[in-house]
C-alpha cells in the first residue's frame, strides 16, 4: 500500500512538474495582418522580416546589450518565459479581406492581440473587428487622423498620422524659405483615391491654405493606375512651385517615370512618405529619385543620435538584404511595444492588455525612430512622436530637417532632368 501511494504520488509530481513546464514554455500568439502579395507585397515582406528580428530579440538572451523594451530576458518573464509567436494574413491591400482575416485570428487563431495593416483603408476596417470582439489592436503605420478619432477603447496606434507628418513638411518648406530668402506661392496635390490619399490631400490643403499658398492643382487618381500622363500633362500646366504627392509604391514610380519622360521637373518636390520611402522606390529609379524630400519616421543617419539603431539595421539587412525603412522600422519598434504591454499585464487577457497599453511609456532611448517616447492618449494615439524630413541625394536618404539633426545641405531646386549625370 505504502509502495502504491509512493508511486501515485510520484506520477502526481511528474504530472504536476509537466504542468508546470508546459505553462512556462506557453506561446503567446499575436495575428498579423499585412499585403503579402499585390503592389505593396514588398512591404508587407520587409515588416514580416522586421517582426521575425523583435521575435528573436525577445524571445532569446542573444542581444541583451541592446537598450531595448524586452531584450534582456529571454522571452516575456512575466509570463513565466512565454516565447511570442505570430501568425500572418495577406490582405493584398483590401479592406474587405483584411475584415475577414482579422475575424478569422480572433475566432478561430485565438490570437492575443492583432497587429496591422500598413493601409490606411485595411486598418479600419480589421479595427473594427477588434472593437467588437474587444481585443487589441496595434498599429505601427497607418497614418490616416481618422483611425484615432473613432472612440475605439482597443485600438492604439505608435506612430504619427497625417496632420502630423504633413506639418513637419510645411514646418520644412518654411524654413528654407527663410533660409535661402526665397518665397513658394503655389503648391500642387496628386494623390490616390483611398482614405490615405484622401485625409493626406485633406491635411496639406488645410496647411497650405494656412501658409498662403495657393493650390493651383488638386488631383485624385484612382489607385493602381496604369497611366497617370493626362494628370502630369495637368500638373505641368499649373507648374506649382512645390509638388505634393501621395501614393504607394507602384504609383510612386509610376509619377517619376512620368514627369520624367514629359521632361517636367518641379522645382521641388515633398511627398507623404509610404511609396516615396520604399526601398523599392529606389531599386526602380536608381538616381531619379535626386531630391525629393519626404517626412520620415526613421533615417539611417540618425545613429549619430541613436548608437543602437546602426547595429539593429544591420541585424535587419542581414535578414532582408535591404535597409529599414520608416515603414519596417516603425513596424519592428510597435511590434516591441506591443509585446512589452503583454509582459506587463502578465496575461493574455484582452482587458489586461488593454490596460497596459493604457500606461505605456517608453523613453526614446528605447527607441530606434526619432520619437521622445511612446505613451498613448486617451484615443490610443502616441502622443510623443516626432519626425523628420529626408531628402534623396546620390540616391540616398538623407536627414535634412529639422536643421539641427539635419546631415546634408536641402537640394533646391531640383536640377531639370536635361542636366542631370
């Protein structure tokens, strides 16, 4: 009797010890909703190869000496070691299906959180979704205003929005204004017919309007074009003294290659970053894209500031074979921070997460963009974002505003295509 109860005991202990085991070794799963395939489907590739590198650094010891949220333990310790995985949806840049795949990881996945989705116009969507099932959502890049003035209580955004972005591009043309005693009168708008291009055209004629310039070219077009020559042949026309474009990649290269082969060069030009800081952007045009200025959640050229931010680029290229943009960098840093808020509710818990999301603040010495610090408002907007204005020159971005952190001189204007090497 004495034997069997030993023995029962023993196999309680092995049970209990496997229990045990099984709940440090936990998953915590996190759905990812990107464009893996379409004309954004290399973005949606260089944010999947952002998050596998914050999954490693987070889930293993390996860099500990970086002054990351998370990098130091291996795993989330208070989730007694929990590895965070992920799983990954391709919305090809409909909002439609990315509804319908965010629905799919909540109720069938089971994921913890959603995080996601580039678009603007895939974002609201799929946080619609979140909103009624009350689970969180993280988004890193969509910059449409309206995502945070919804009254969502589950959706939290890191990086800055339009009115945001655009400002520091007005905030840049002022100063050169005053920097070389020069005078823009007149400005010119291309952008998409998605809610991205449309909050964008929305914010730069509020701000132009209030600098007073005038909007001597206001065009939609319709995503996706195969040609847009009738709205170049319109901006050449008005020939505004700054050109403002809004558009994903494809479209991006698309202008260039447009106003190249009219021979029409806009004295300068400052777009709504997405397309124009592509990596792909540049693989296409090689040297065309000379002097375009675009706002910037992240430069390469801010390692002077942040040591760090050299060394973890250089962990992502070795994975990518290409560069972090502002779009791969934001994603891998609002992957971190989501990660960071389910360590410290110390639960997979919608509502816990949802909390500690509520009381983020991170400093901006955790951070390899150019933000003081992440700490959401009561909309779930971050409020502690900066940027800056980057500008190609020899085919690479440089910072050029604000001037104080600026690392080159701002071309202006852009030389005419007939002069250049």
């Amino acid at each position: 009797m004495k034997i069997r109860l030993t023995i029962g005991f023993i196999m309680i202990s092995v049970l209990f010890l496997a229990f045990i085991a099984m709940a440090s070794a936990q998953e915590v799963k996190i759905g990812v909703i990107y464009p893996m395939s379409g004309p954004t489907a290399q973005v949606g590739l260089d944010n999947k190869n952002a998050i596998e590198l914050a999954l490693e650094i987070i889930n293993t010891t390996k860099y500990k000496h970086l002054n990351l949220p998370l990098a130091k333990t291996e795993g989330l310790s208070n989730l007694k070691g929990a590895k965070v995985t992920y799983t990954i949806a391709d919305h090809q840049g409909k909002p439609d299906l990315g509804l319908s795949e965010a629905e799919r990881m909540v109720t069938q996945e089971k994921v913890a959180a959603l995080f996601g989705a580039y678009h603007s116009s895939v974002t609201e969507t799929a946080s619609m979704v979140a909103e009624r099932m009350k689970v969180p959502f993280f988004n890193a890049e969509s910059s449409s205003p309206k995502l945070t003035r919804r009254g969502f209580k589950w959706f939290f955004r890191s990086s800055p929005h339009d009115e945001i972005f655009a400002g520091s591009l007005f905030q840049c043309l002022s100063g050169l204004e005053k920097k070389r005693s020069i005078k823009f009168k007149t400005v010119g708008l291309m952008y998409e017919d998605t809610l991205y291009g449309k909050d964008s055209s929305r914010v730069e004629k509020e701000l132009a309007t209030k600098a007073g310039y005038q909007v001597v070219a206001d065009m939609q077009y319709r995503r996706g074009a195969t040609s847009l020559i009738s709205e170049v042949q319109r901006l050449k026309a008005a020939n505004p003294d700054v050109f403002l474009p809004t558009s994903y990649t494809s479209d991006a290269i698309l202008i260039m290659k447009t106003l190249k082969e009219m021979g029409y060069n806009p004295p300068a030009i400052f777009a709504q970053d997405a397309g124009y800081i592509d990596p792909s952007f540049v693989e296409n045009l090689g040297k065309d894209v000379d002097g375009i200025c675009s706002h910037e959640s992240f430069a390469l050229d801010l390692a002077t500031h942040k040591p760090m931010l050299k060394e973890i680029n250089e962990l992502f290229k070795a994975r990518s074979k290409r560069n972090f943009s502002g779009a791969s960098a934001r994603c891998f840093m609002g992957f971190i921070i989501l990660c960071d808020a389910i360590n410290r509710a110390g639960s997979t818990s919608p509502e816990a997460i949802r909390e500690a999301l509520i009381k983020t603040n991170i400093p901006t010495d955790q951070l390899i963009t150019p933000w003081r610090g992440c700490k959401f408002d009561e909309t779930g907007q971050n409020v502690l974002v900066d940027n800056v204005v980057i500008q190609f020159q020899e085919a690479k971005p440089h910072t050029v505003f604000p001037f104080h952190l600026a690392t080159k001189e701002i071309m202006f204007p852009i030389p005419k295509w007939s002069e250049r090497k």
